[in-house]
C-alpha cells in the first residue's frame, strides 16, 4: 500500500509539472499547437520559438512517464486497458509530441532559409513548404487529442472500476475525456473549441492534488477482468 501511495504522488508531481511545461510551451511563448500563424510567429519569436517547442518535449516527457508509473497498480484492475493505457499515453502520444516538435524547428528552418532568399521563385518554394509544415502540425495536434482523450478513457474507466481514487473524480475525468475527445474530432474538421478541453484539465490538476496528498485507495481487483 505504501508503495502504491509513493506511485501515487509521483504521478500527481508529473501531472503538475506536465502541465505546468505545457502552459509555458504555449501562453508563455506565444506558440499554440495547432495554430494557424506558425509560419508568422517564427519570424517574430525565434528565441521564444524554440524555447517553446522544449517545453513542448518536456512536457511530452512527463505525461508519457504517467502510465509508466502507475502501470504496476492499474494492471491489478485489468492487464489489458492498463496495457492499452500505457501504449497510447506513454508511446503513440509521445511519438506525436517528438513529431510535432520536429515539424516546428523545421518550420524555423525553413522560415530562415526564406528570410535569406533573393529570388521570388526561391521565395515561393519556402513559403509553401512553411505552408505544408503549419497545416501538417495543426492536424498533428488534433490527432495527439484524440489519442490522448482515449488513452485518458481507458486510464478513467480503470480507475472508476478499482475505486482507487473517488469515483466522483474518475467519473469527472471519464467525461471530460469524451468531451476532449469531441473537440479533438472537431479540430479535425478546422473548428476549434478550447473551452471543451477545459473541463479534463481542470479535472487532472485536482486529481494531481489528490494523489499527492491522499495517493490511491486499495485496488478492488477482478480476475476475469485482468485476462
């Protein structure tokens, strides 16, 4: 149980510096992901450009070390959504936040190479090319919601069937993630709804909160459940 406990507030303190990382990769730098202006702000921000695609990979890093730490206590509950729950949030994730924050120095690259040229023809090839790599990392970034929203569902629904922290914060958490997962959907399509993310967020940072200071309830496992 203690050692449970010590996972538990491992977790909250990733969550919160998670977020904290994600905050300063955006409002603090000016850079939001899937913002249409990429190609704009690099030109303006250069230093603040690159500073916030590291807060991006650092936070990329902390949430994907999450699933990691609490695996050994949710896959009492079941093998399989914990397991699923550690490939979308700990792997697929990642992997979509290291591509993002490669596409973002390439655009920086590219919008270099641009400010430097002396041809129009050279000019327009660059201009595409930032063109392409914005747009590729707004859809990036409505692909890595819903890979999150999914992996938050598996993480939520394991947590509501273990009881391990209350069920009125895993069923808050259950049903942010369908809405986060909606507004992932819905940017797809080019329509951007911030405010539906905003209710899974909130619900994250008093979970961290939680397990910090109360960390997890005992695990009510079920064996046909963990085949």
């Amino acid at each position: 149980m203690k050692s449970n406990n010590k996972l538990a507030r491992w977790a909250g303190v990733l969550y919160i510096f998670g977020t904290a990382a994600g905050i300063l990769s955006t409002v603090g730098t000016g850079i939001m992901p899937g913002a249409t202006d990429l190609h704009t702000l690099t030109f303006a921000n250069e230093n603040q450009f690159i500073l916030g695609t590291l807060f991006l990979l650092l936070m990329g890093i902390s949430l994907a070390l999450i699933p990691v730490v609490i695996y050994p206590v949710v896959s009492q509950v079941n093998q399989t959504l914990a397991l699923g729950y550690v490939v979308f949030r700990g792997a697929l994730e990642t992997f979509t936040y290291i591509v993002t924050a490669i596409s973002w120095l390439l655009l920086l690259v590219i919008n270099m190479e641009h400010a430097n040229t002396v041809t129009s023809a050279d000019s327009t090839v660059y201009q595409s090319m930032g063109y392409i790599l914005s747009l590729s990392s707004e859809h990036l970034h409505s692909i890595t919601t819903i890979i999150f929203s999914l992996g938050a569902l598996m993480l939520y629904s394991l947590l509501y069937q273990s009881r391990l922290i209350p069920r009125w914060l895993s069923g808050w958490g259950f049903i942010g993630g369908i809405i986060y997962l909606v507004a992932g959907a819905m940017a797809l399509y080019g329509t951007n709804y911030t405010a539906l993310q905003m209710p899974l967020a909130l619900q994250e940072m008093v979970m961290a909160v939680w397990l910090i200071i109360k960390g997890f309830n005992q695990p009510e496992t079920h064996p046909l459940s963990r085949k």
